[in-house]
C-alpha cells in the first residue's frame, strides 16, 4: 500500500495467480486507486504451473512466493519482479524451497522487521523455516 501524504491519495497493490489446467499460468500485479477507484494491470508475469499459494513479503512489495503443484510435480519458489521482469514478462526466481515430500498447502513471511527473510512453508506432513539472505540465497 502506497499513502502519499501530500494530497491524501492512496494506492493498493494486489498479487493475483492463475490456476490453469490447459494454459500457461499467470501472476498479475493489480493496482487500486482508493481516490478514484481505478483498478489497472500494472504487470502480467509467466509462471509454468498451476499457482496453489501466493503470499507478499511484507516488507519488499516487489518479492513475494508461490506455491504450485502439476500432475506428479510440486514445490515453492520465491520471485522478484525486477526492471527486466517489467520489460521481459519474466519473473525473476530468487530460491527454490526444496525438501518437501507432499504437496505444499501454504507459505508464509514472518510478520516482524527484525526476521523480514524468514519464511514458512507447511505441506500435509511437516513445516520447514526458510531463511534468505539479501541476495535471495537459502542460508
């Protein structure tokens, strides 16, 4: 969310995935005008599977995760969307949680400043910690 306090007008950002069993999957970045209730596509972003889960980082609106599942293929990847994700439709994979056995229900950010790299992933038989350094490396 955007509040410019000049002239009191506020913007809301949303991040919306596909669910596609015939068609490439899409992220979409939607944009909302409160002043004027204006919704506009600000980016349409490629990703090859069926998006499950979607979550924002809460602290950086341009990275966020995405879990997704396929026949036999599951797992969860952190993106950014970069300069060139804007020019080229191509997110930028910054990690790839790997590890989980069973398909992946959710993923969460940590709500605090101090762990803003510390996510959770949690599948129908274990949860995992993640952390990323600012690279978007694993640690």
């Amino acid at each position: 969310m955007h509040l410019d306090g000049c002239g009191g007008y506020t913007t809301n950002s949303f991040l919306v995935g596909t669910l596609s069993l015939r068609e490439q999957n899409e992220v979409h970045l939607i944009k909302y005008s409160a002043n004027t209730g204006d919704v506009a596509c600000e980016g349409l972003y490629s990703h090859a599977q069926e998006i499950w889960d979607l979550a924002s980082c809460p602290f950086d609106p341009l990275i966020f995760s995405t879990a997704y599942a396929s026949t036999g293929d599951f797992g969860a990847l952190v993106w950014r969307i970069s300069e060139h994700s804007k020019r080229t439709n191509q997110l930028e994979k910054l990690a790839y949680l790997s590890g989980h056995t069973k398909r992946i229900k959710c993923i969460d950010w940590a709500p605090n400043r101090r762990e803003h790299s510390k996510l959770l992933s949690i599948d129908e038989e274990a949860l995992y910690v993640w952390d990323l350094d600012v690279n978007g490396s694993l640690l």
